[in-house]
C-alpha cells in the first residue's frame, strides 16, 4: 500500500473498494473537514463535556446542551451531506456508513449521533403506524439544518447487558399514545428530538420478552418538555456526542411494531450502531496510523526519520496489514447488512449469518482501534502523553469502541449464541470457504466446533481464543476477496 | 492465588516473595494510604496539571510548583518512611523498590520523585568529590520534611533517544564549578532542590562520548534562583510529579565522575530507573486487578456476581498469571541490579546480564501495564470511561510506562545492542537454565541465535518478536523460580 | 487605628470591643488558619465548584459531594471550636458570631455552612417537639466530627424574595411526620444531615402565611436517601459551601411550631443570617484592606512604598474609617439578637428594632465589602485581576455578600415596612440619641418622616437614599459609642 | 430615553448623537454580533485563557496563540469593518471609536486589539521612518483576513506607573535597527504581527527621558521568531485578548521618532487607549443595563414585573442619566482627540485640554462601568452569581477598566499636573461656560483652585474629591450641550 494514501480516508477507502460510487461528494466533505471541521473538533474536544443549560434565568426548565457554536455547524454538516437521508434515498445503507467513516477519521464521537439518529429512523420507518410515520419520518430526512436528530435509549442504572432485568422503565397506554416513566442512565445524543426507547409494559414480563420499543419525541404537542435531562455525563471522549441520564416522567411514546416483539427490535438497532462501531474504528485505527506516520516521516533520530528505522517500519506495515483486514471484516458486515435491514421477524439465514459477522467485527475492530492509538502514542514519544497536540485523544476515543453496544465479553458470549442456536459459523465457514486459506479454514472449524461441544460453563470459559481466532480468519479471508475483487 | 490478597500491595508482595522483612513498616505506610492518602491522590489527579508561579505578585521570579496544600504531606510521607535513605541505611536498593511498589500501587506517578530522588542520590554518592558530597548528600537522606528531593534531567527538544545528538545543553568550567547554558524539555520533578543533568563541555565530541554528567542546585549561593522553569507539560496521567521545561543561564553545577564517562553514568541513572519503572508497571497492574475485581464481585447480571460468569472468571485468572510472571522478571531485575549497583566503569558480566534483564522487564511490564488497565476499563462498563468514578486514570497512568526512560523501540534496541556486543543472552540462558522448562530454552535460544546472524537491517526490523518471546519466556520461568523459592 | 492590627481579626475585633473574652481560644482558631487553613480554602477556590457524586459505580443513587479531602478538615475544625454548641452553652450568639467573624476573614463562603447550621439548630431548640428534638439536636452540638450540619432551604425556582407566592413544596401529613414533595433552587449546604425547609401544607392560603416550617433529615430510619441533590450551582465564589438543587419526593419532614406561624420562623431564621452576612461582609473588607495593606507597603514606584504615597495613604485611612463603622453597626445587630433570639410571637419592640438594625447592616455592610474588594483590587493594578494571585477572589466571594439573604432591594423594603408598621424608626433613634450628634439625629429624623409621609409608590422610589442615609448615621452614631465604651 | 433603545448599541449612539454616519455599516456590525458573534463571545470567556502553544510537536518554537477556531473569525470582522483602516481613510479617528463602542457592547476584551492595533498604526504613521512606514503601514491597513495586528508594550515586572524606573529594556543600535533585550510584563495581544515598545537605549537616563519607542515586528526577515511569548495571563476577564509575558531576545527593532522623544510617543499612545477606555466603559454601562433590564422586565414578583417596581424603576432611570453623562463625557474626548491627533511635540493648548479630558473620563467611566455591573448582578439576585449565566462576566470584565492604562491613582495625578503645569483646568472651565450651570461651575472652579493651593502632600491627599466633582461636573455639563446640540 501506498502509506501516503493512508492520509485521507477518501483515499484509502477507494483503494480498498477499487472504486467509490459518489466519490466528489465525499471529497467535499474530508475537504471540509480538513479546512475548518479539523480545527473545530479539536476545540470541541478541548473543551471538555458540554455544558446542560437545564434552566434558563427565569427558572424555567429548558434542558439546553451547549456547545461552543461551531459545533452545531460540524454537527449539521453530516446531516446535510446524507448521515441519514441517504440511506432511504439509496434503498441502501452503505453510503451512509461510508459517510460515517469520513466522519469517524475525524472526529469519533461525532459520528454517534449520525448513528443514533439513523438507528431511529429505521425501526421509525419500517415498525412505525402511518400516523406517527408520516408525523416523524419526515423532519429526520431534511437535507437543511432543520434536520430532527434521533436517539436510542436502552441501558439503566443496573447495567446495559442484561436488559431484561434492568430496564425497569414502565410503560402505560393512553388512548392512541403511551405514558413511560423511569430513567435511562447512558443517554448519547441526549437533547435529540427524537428518541426510541425500551420500555416495559406494565405487567408485562420481568424478562427481555417484556419489553418493547417505544419512540419518544423530545417534546410534548404543547411544547413543553416531554423528557429531562438529569446531567451530562463527564466522558474521556467522544465529546462531540453529549451523553446524558434522562428522566422520563409521564412522558408521552408511541409503540413501534408489535408490543411482544420489542426486544427483536432492539436488536435490529443494536446491529445497525455495532457495525457503525466498527466502521469507526477502523476509521480511528487508520487517522492514528496515518498520524503517527506524519510523525514518524518528520522526526529525525539518529540522522533519519524515525519511520525509515528498520523496527518501526516494521510496525507500521503490520499496522497497515491489520487495517486493512479491520476494514474487510467490517465492510462485509455493511454488505450484509444491506441485504437484510429491512427484515422482520422471523429472520432469513443471511440475517443470522450477519450477526455473526457483526459480533465478529465489533468484538475485534475495537481491540484493533485501541491498540493502534495505544501504538500512536508510543510512536510520538513523550509527546504522546501531552494533552497539548492530541495524540492522546486517539486513545481516549477508542476506549469507548470496546465498551458502547456491547462490550467483548457480549460479543463473544452472543456470537456463541448465535452459533449454537443458529449453527451460524456453518453459515460463515461455507460464506468464507472461496476465498480461504484451506489449511485455516479447517483448524478454524475444528477449534469451533470443539468449543460448541464442551459443556456450558467450560464452553463460556473458553471462548474468548477461539472468537478472537475466528474474527482472524474471517478477517484475513475477507481481505484476500477484496485483493481478488479489484482485480 | 486467593484473590482476596490482590487487593492489598503489601499482601500480594508478601504472598510472592514468601517472606517480606520489615513488614510492620509496610503495613503501616499502605494503611496511610488507605485511610488517608487514596482521598489526596485522587484529587491531586483531578485537579490536573499543578501550576506554576513563575513570579510572586512584585514581579519577582519564585518558579514555585503550586499543588493543593495535601500534596505535600503524601509526598512527604514516602521520603520518610525511606524512599531515599533506606538505600543508604541497608546498602540495599531492594526496601526502596518495595515502598515504590506499595507507592505506585496507589498513585504512580508519585513514585516517580521518589526515583528521581534515588536516581540523584546515587551518583552523588559514587561520583561526586567529597566537598560537593558532603554538602548536599546528606540533606537528601533526611528523615524530616526538609529532606532535599532530586531529579534528572537529559531530555532536550529534539527528542529523548538520541542523546548523542540532541543534548546542546553546553558546560564551561569556572574554577571549582561548571556553568550550564541549554534547556531541558521534559524535566520532571521540577522544583527539586537537587539536579543531575547531561551536559557537553563546550569543545567535547558531537556524540554520547562528549556528554557529562553535573548536579545542579536549585539555588544559588546567594539564594538566588539557579535554574528556571519555563512551563509545567499538561500531562494526562501522573499528574503527582510536576514535569517542566527549564532553562538554564549560567547555571552553577557540579561534575560527578570523570567528565569523559558521563554518557556511562548517564546510563547507570537511567537502569535504576528503568527498574522502578517496572515495578511501577506491575503495582499498577495489580491495582487495576484489583479495583476489577471488586467492581466484579458486587456487579451482578444475570442473577449473579459478573465475576463469577466463567468468561470473566477465566479472565481475571489470566490477569493474575501476567501479573505474577510480571513481578518475578522485575523482582529479578532489583536483585541483580542490587547486586551491581555500586560497580563503576569498567563493568562486569553481571552488570550486563542486569542490563538485558532491566530492558526486558522495562518492555514488557509497561505493556502488560497498559493492557490491563485497559481491560479494568472494559470490565466496568460504560462506568470505565467517565471521569467520575476514575477506573479510566490508570490507563490514563499506564500509557507513560512504556514512554519514560526508553520507548519500547529503545528497549527492544538496546537490549539487542547487550546481545550483540555482550552476550548478554548467553549470561541470560545460563542464568535461568536450572528453573527453565528445557524445550522452551531451547526454542528460545534458537531464536534468539537466529536473529543475532541476521543483517543489521533485517535483524532489527524482526527483533521484536523475538525480544517479546524472550522475556516472556524469561518471566515465565522466573515466576516457577519464585514459586520453587517460596517452598 | 495601628494600621498592623489590620492583618489579624482577632487583633482587630479585640481592638474595637476593647476586651476579647476566650481570646486565647481565638488566638488558637486564627493560627491554624495562618499555618494550614489558608492554602487549603485557596486550594478549595481554585478548584472551583465540587463535584457531586449522584450514584455509585454500581449505579446507586448516593449524591455524595466531593471536595478535596482536606476540606473536611476545614470545615470539621470550625465546628470543633463552636461554631453551633457555642450558641447554646453559653446561650449567646455572640461568640458563634465572632468564630464566624475569624471564619469569613479567611474563608467567607466556609461561614455559611456554620451560619445555616446555627439557623437550623435555633428553630429545633425552640419549636421542635420533644422528641424531635431529643433525637436531633444533640448530633449538632457535638464537638467531634460527627457533628451533624444543618441547612435553611426557603427559595424555589421562581425566586426568592416573593416566597408568598413561589414556594410550590407541598406537605402532606402522615401520621407524627409530613412528607414534602417539591423542589429547592438555592439550597445552600447541600447534603446536610438536616434541612429546615419551607413547605405549603396541601390546600393552605397561597400567601406567606400558608408557609410552614420543617425539620427535614437527609436520611430515612432506614438508611435511603430522603432528598435528592439535582446539582450544584456553578457559583463564582464562595466554593466552600456546596449550593445545589434539592429535589423532595415523599421527603419526610417534622414540623417546627405552629403550622400557621410558619411565616415568622422562617422570617427569624433570616434575621440569623443576615447578621451573620453583615459579619462575613465585614470581615472580608478587613481581609481586602489587609492584603491590600500588605502589599502597598511592599510595592515600590517613585522611589518609596506606595503604600506612603498622600492619595492612597488618604484612601486607606478613609477605608479603615468604614470598617469601623460597618463593625459598629453589625455588632449592635449582634447584641441586640443575643436579647431576642429566644423571644416567639409576638414578639417585643426589642424585636422589631433589631429587624431595622438588621436591615441597615446587611444592606451597608455588603455594599461596603463589595466596593472594598474591588478597591483592593485597584491597589494591585495589573496584579488584581490575574486569577494566579487571588486577589480578585474577595470581590467574587463580595459579590454573594448583597444577594444573599435578600437584596439591598429587599433590605430596604422589609426596613421600609418594620418602620411604617412598627415605627421601628422611632426605636431606632431613641436607642441611638445618646451617642448621635444632634444635627446628624434631627436632619436623619425629619429626611425619614419625610419619607414615610409619601404615598406608597413615591415613598417605594425615594427609599434607597434615605436607607443609605439612615445606616450611615446609624453606623457613625455606634462607632462613637464603641469608642466612648472602650474608655 | 425610551429604554428599548439601550438594547441596541447603535440605536444609542444614534440617540446620543441624533445622527450617525454610515449608519448603515454600523447596523451590518450589530446585527452580525446579534446573529453570530454574541454565542462565539461567550464560548470565548467559557473556555478561560487561550493556550499558548510553545513548541511544536517537533520541538520546534512556534509560540502559537490557541483559541477556537471561531475566535479568528470573530476578531477579524472588526478589522474588515474599519477597525484601523477607517482613521487613515477618514483621516478622523471617531468612526474606528464608534466602531469600538459596538465591538465593546457585545465584548469588551475583543477591543483592546482593536485598539492597540490602531496605537501602533498612529504612531507608525506618524513617527515611522519612509521605509519602515512602506513596508509595514499598509499591512495594517488591509481590508481582508491577512491584516497585521499591532500591541503596545511598556509595563515591565516591576509595575506599570513608573515607567522611568521600571523599563529595563535596553537597546542598542546596529545599522538601521536596533537589538532590544528585556522582557515585558503585561503584553496585551501578544501574537501581534507588529507591536510597538518602550526601551532604553544603552546608557541614557535612568527617567522617562531615556526612553525611546520601537517598533517591533513578530518574525525576523528570515521568518524566525522576533519574540517570544513566555505564557499567557490567566486573567479573570477579557479574555478575547490574549494577554502575555514576551521575550526580548537581541529583538530587531525600528525606531520611531526622534530616540529622546520616546516618553512623548508613549504618552500619545496612552491617550489613544486611554479614550478607547472610556468608550469600552460606556459600552459595558449600556450592555449591563440592557441585560438588567430585559431581565427585569420579564421577572415577576409580588404580581408584576420588577421594572415596573418603584424602587427598581427610579435605580434603572438613575442608571440610564448616568450612562448619558458618562457617553457625553467620552465622547468630548473623542472629538478632543481628533483635532490633535497629529500633532507632535510640542503640542499646542488643545492637546492639553484633551488630556485632560481624558483622564477625568478614563477615571470616571471606568468607575461607573464597575459599578453598573455589580448593580446588573444585584437586579438578577441568585442567578447574578452563577457562572452559566454569564450575568458575572460584565463585572469581570469591568474590574479591567479602571487598571488598565493606569490607574485611578494615576489618572487623577497625571491629571493634576496637567492643571499645575499647563492650567489645563482653566481651558476646561473655558471650554465648558457656554453650557455650564452657573453655581455649578463657581463653585467647581473654586474648589480646584483650593487643592492647587494646597501643599504637595496634602494636595495629593485630597485630590481624589476634587478631580471626581470635575469629572460630574464636566459629564453633566456635556451631557446637557449633547442634548441641546440635538435639538
């Protein structure tokens, strides 16, 4: 690879497709970013955690973020350039997560909302009634700076893994609507017009079968306040994303889909933003490459630049090499993705076999990111733990990607669910066999299918190596086809 | 292990070592900090960057580091309880690595004055002439608050590896002094009373070889101020050591040594902290475990403590096995270099088996150290990135560990350099051949001998690998040696 | 005045009352404050408004408020030396009021927590039932740590000086308690262990004298949390109290004297308070003129010490003329609550004369310390407004000094209305006519006759001067006769 | 005055004035603040100091000046609106003033570029050399982005009133240029591409008289630093400019004027900022009773809003005639200064007349600006403290006023000795009859001639009383021709 095209993610992305469909309009926007958006990240960064304006001087509750006000210029720029529109526009949502990785080269955090916001719009569009449809829908896909934002609010105080007893959130039917009341403990884009919630029905089950998914609007027809705002939270990163704890008291909801259905609806969110975490780490992993190679390429020790000293070019290039097997993996989890997001339960094949993939991906792209801002900094020396030059947000941005939608052990644990229950690795393995090394793929499946035969316990105890193995070869695999492909 | 005993520095030590003399006195300095110093640690860290007043409000230059008043009693507090003296007293090194292993268990970056103290003292001690000696020894093995502290200073702006290149700090002999014009650019501890600085005598060589090795007070004679601090570096961990930058102008300083052998002293300075930085790497390994583990103990999903789900189970068993080979490698480097630490130039072959061995533990133990803060994080959740409950500062700690007195590039080189030149590898096999499992050592040497015949480029460019599997394989069988020891 | 007795408060006040009874006990609280006190209220100010910690990592609600360990000490230390027992073992105010005096000249924010504590403490005394009161009057008279702290929580959201009509907190009684619902705005010492709070019983007159007086702990008989923290206010000064916004919800409460008569206890825990804010007020301008002092006699210009140059040698004079006066008046308010402060409706004349006295000193007193402040700062030129020296935090924690309690506005209003209904004027220049200079007495009586014989609106607008003109004379009339005593 | 007009700057001035040229332009200005520039104002102030990035990531010094991006847009507005240019291209100075009144309503901060730009442009104009004028005039005078900004610096630690003594500058002349060496305390605008400065030429007189002023450009021809920038001050306010210590190191340096003229060069430039000053005061006045009264207007109490309660009502009309005095008072300084801004030494009776004038107005507005500020505080009670508002950010920015360019002390002294040596009292008084109260002006004529009968000592000692009733009397007499000029 041509380390220099590591420099803009335009370039590498186009390398590694062999071809960008739309590729001006992409190059508008990373030029955006490079001219003014580079600047005002970093400002918003520096900042710290925004502000939540929660009265204004007259005490009257207002729940206000702010942000230095260039951010709302950052922020409405994705929106205007697709973040959400063009996914419905397209009848497909690759355009977006590739805007979504320009957007996370940049600035990871910002991308979250994009995220959310068309993590909304998606469960809006194909569970929502006409009414409530053709009320809301709309104000998500304007192309001007009215655009609505959206949210996805699951996790309380409790904990995000086990939804079914945490989410003590109760939901009341009212005539055509809902009333909610509880509280959401980890709120990302906090203060968005819209908001799909997990609730559960008053009386319904204590298990994730007793939720269902509700959509929040910000405000109530009389304009006041339909959710609050407790606080923000103080983040290490992904600042340009305010995350707050949201009380919802008597707060009116509509329900999307089938009340019994809600937690497959969940689901169907959480695999939308897992492969947005992937797309943004990669995109991290490849802005923290092509910085430390910026440094690397100007820091002279010993009469050379550091990146021509045989141990560190070593390292970029294994870097590189792992770059590039991230962003297979996860650009076949858009690809599948694609084919199956407008699905409704029951689901097809190719949707378990897309789960798989995305556990894959989200489980191993984050560790990547981590590990490659963790190598930036090492790259830059001490300047690396300076908050001055910002080498260290890298890492401070990356250490969210393990965490949000599902940390390892949740993706490993439901990835082994799926190959249990649905024999999705079969799926994968007959997916992969093309393009596979012969000799990997059999250990591969051997090492799988050893682990599904051990019982429960010792099986959880030993999954961890062989998914990380598995994301490996699928990884490495996927790498080879896309080599073949833009052949 | 019972993991109970992770949770107590001093316990964890005890259960290594099977005997730890002067325990009381250990006992009480980790109960100073439990009931008192974890509180002031926490909110020196919070507080950020300590400032600088550079002048008092007449305009005249003071240079004062202003932390909250609190600071000055924890840091107080390890110079009594012998983070200096007890080198002295015992003619052993091995209770002042032990109180900084009990220090940085609680706050790392505050065990690094402590070293740069010790790293003064020392060649003061070996080096200095007995007037200077005599004048400014004992003041840094007080007992009482007004002990002296030291540091020392190489690192200029070009960067900290090349020192035969960057160091333009320049030395002119005035009778029984030198004075010292130049700037050093990552001073840490600034404000200590005492320094040892790298300095070219105007005229010496453009190498390591036209370095030497001055002690610089803080004041002058007259009381004036003898070096100036530009500006304290905003850090983003270790916060409890005021880095700076400080310029010298006609400073008056002292040669240790013989002028021409600086680049040698220079180095003996950076082993004994090389060596405190691994026990650092490993107290902070055993405190993120630790805080991990009690986090897991009481989060329960699912019906049950988190860490009784077998995949984090297993986890935390892997944890503690890393943590254990982690302490016997840098156990093995404090007895060693105990055993060489008053040697001067020329040296023996235990000094350079002492010296492959710092490199190894240096390399490896920072990266454990970050790579188990990061998974603390990862095992607390959504609550492992907010600034609130602090589990993000030991990452945020860790990543110095690996940058300070030598990248992993510098380790990895310089390692390969005693290898080379020394055989350092060969004292190394030897040394560890009675506890080693046979296979391993023999797959290691070959690998080791492999990379030796390589050509100066490739052999560099593949040196890592190897140097990761040697230490690895060195701490591996140094943790049975400590185990068979304890028997 | 000896211009050197300016720098200490007990030298001062000792100065102007003459005799200074327990004056070594003072001695002992000024020179803790001199040794360790004074960096650790900086170090408190310049990490500006403390954290609340609103749940724990296991994401339970604790709303902790977290400063600096050694805030603790701090405030801890003023209790200890009777901040609150004083009160009722010697049954007089008066030497509460002067620890609150040294208090305020080093720390004013830090004498509210003593001030709200000493007006919860008063109305438990005298209006809680017996068993209220047994059960928690002793914890705040404590002279250990324990010591339990109390709080006056009045305002809400719409305001505070029209509580009539925004005090929304409703109580409902439930068996011996009532329970609160309703929010608190401006609630000074937040996290108390007991609040007295204004609350409206269900269905009583949407007026003051729906108003009713409660005795709200912080926590329950078993063990949860009985109010909640909101926030805490990002205020300018006065960080060593924690301000925040207190949310009740079923809160149970003990109600203090008759339910009708809420208004008047609430009314006589004011009266507490702001004799004790004329106190700080003078305090800090004796701390402004103090600094400024010190350093006018160290700054050089024009060849001497500017300290000795005519014009601001003139403005010292004139300032340390003021705080004579502002020390006159605020001590008369002093002895004149030590003869009320136990009185209950209705009350004597005494009672409504002190009320004026009360009104005068609150609203001169602070004005005074304000335009101090601010002189101070002047004094240092370029100094006084860097953040790094402090000096502009008199004029930030000054700025509290006239909004607290009730503003000049309200001071001048309430003192409007004790003269009209109670002729508290007439008292007034009885009390004073001995000691007044009787051109000063006949032009004062006839500007304020004048005044109240204007129709209301007129007489509303007209006010201010006649106040102003009314607390100088008063102030110059009780300076006399302090010096006259001290004879 | 109907008091809508206070809201807008330009509608004000225009009343003030009854008429405004070019109004147009100046509507463009404040509806850009209105719409842009007042949120980006405010995230300025939020964000504290700017940063001051010393070295590059490289090691490289840089002394880069750090704001949010938005800063630069926001202080290069100014300039394209004539800023600077407009005195060139008007050949009068009041539409850059008028200019500055508006920058001033929204920020007071960002005017002191503004005018410290326009101070090293008239002297550079006036006293430059051809060739030193050709090259750098017209940068200065660009109407796009790439204007160069201007500073001037004369304070050095040892304070900022005795210039005599503290300046320690030296310079010493090579060739066409001089080498200064020193350092420079309170450097406003440090990062100015031009700055002019006070130095001494190497063995002149230790008094003003040895003074010389410099022209001092960032960058050397070579494209090196010309400066340095040592830190930046943490002021409290106006934080729009940043304010810093600066390095002289072998500085190349341009003289401008005759070399023993300096201290005359100095003071024409104080006069400059000085009337800037006082139009930044009359600013601040108008916005912090613009804000009191929007609030007022909206909050209600005892059933009404407080603007309509008598007592709030009389201190708001108050408030508003001092405003009219104080922007009557500035702006005869204004028209003062542009019928002698291009004279030289020796100057003719006008230009002591206007100093004068100056100094009443540089001392009085500042004072009155303080004072409105507090008030605005006092009329939003509670929310007047609070940093979210922002309430307090017009007293912090006040407190600059009365210090910068000298303080009271200075303004009333300096102003003294222009009545002693140049009668310039007896050209006010003459300047004033036509439109003075009689009895008013008797009487203040007697009382000056009684202080400069008085002896030095007490002259100065008194001087205070005397130089405030000039300044009423003047402000009132001016406000009242303004008033008649409109008719």
């Amino acid at each position: 690879m041509d380390l220099e095209s590591l420099k803009s993610p335009t370039g590498f992305v186009k390398l590694m497709l062999g071809e960008l469909p739309d590729e001006a309009a992409f190059l508008d926007y990373e030029s955006w970013w490079e001219t003014e958006g580079k600047a005002i990240s970093n400002s918003i960064d520096q900042a710290g955690t925004p502000w939540l304006r929660m009265f204004d001087v007259f005490g009257k509750r207002v729940d206000e973020i702010l942000y230095p006000p260039a951010y709302w210029t950052m922020l409405k720029n994705g929106y205007r350039a697709g973040a959400v529109w063009s996914a419905f526009e397209n009848g497909s949502l690759a355009p977006a997560y590739l805007l979504g990785y320009l957007t996370a080269f940049y600035d990871t955090g910002l991308y979250c909302p994009y995220t959310v916001s068309l993590s909304t719009a998606i469960p809006l569009y194909k569970y929502g009634d006409d009414q409530v449809k053709e009320r809301f829908l709309p104000r998500m896909l304007r192309k001007d700076d009215s655009v609505w934002q959206g949210a996805t609010w699951m996790t309380e105080a409790g904990g995000g893994s086990d939804l079914g007893t945490f989410v003590e959130t109760i939901a009341d039917q009212v005539g055509d609507h809902w009333l909610l009341n509880g509280e959401k403990y980890f709120a990302s884009n906090a203060g968005a017009e819209l908001a799909v919630v997990a609730a559960r029905r008053r009386g319904a089950a204590p298990s994730v079968h007793g939720l269902s998914l509700f959509l929040l609007p910000r405000y109530r027809q009389d304009g006041s306040l339909n959710y609050f705002i407790r606080r923000l939270k103080d983040k290490i990163g992904t600042r340009s994303v305010p995350t707050g704890e949201v009380e919802l008291r008597d707060s009116q909801a509509y329900l999307l889909g089938k009340a019994e259905q809600g937690v497959y609806l969940i689901l169907e969110t959480l695999n939308i933003s897992r492969v947005a975490n992937s797309i943004g780490s990669v995109a991290l992993m490849q802005r923290a490459i092509a910085d430390a190679l910026s440094f690397a390429q100007q820091r002279i020790a010993f009469g050379k630049p550091v990146s021509e000293h045989p141990l560190l070019r070593r390292q970029i290039e294994e870097r590189v090499g792992l770059l590039e097997q991230a962003f297979a993996l996860t650009w076949e989890a858009v690809r599948l993705l694609d084919t199956v997001w407008q699905e409704t339960p029951r689901y097809s094949e190719s949707y378990h076999l897309f789960r798989l993939v995305a556990h894959l991906a989200k489980y191993w792209t984050a560790e990547q990111a981590v590990q490659t801002a963790k190598w930036a900094m090492e790259v830059h020396g001490g300047m690396g733990v300076l908050a001055e030059y910002g080498v260290e947000r890298w890492l401070r941005e990356a250490m969210i990607l393990p965490i949000w939608e599902g940390t390892p052990h949740r993706q490993i644990l439901d990835g082994l669910e799926a190959m249990q229950r649905k024999q999705a690795h079969e799926l994968l393995f007959r997916h992969l066999a093309a393009d596979a090394d012969p000799q990997a793929l059999e250990e591969t499946t051997a090492q799988v299918e050893a682990l599904l035969r051990l019982p429960e316990e010792e099986r959880e105890a030993q999954a961890e190596a062989v998914f990380r193995r598995l994301a490996v070869f699928s990884a490495e695999t996927l790498r080879s086809r896309l080599e073949k492909d833009r052949r």
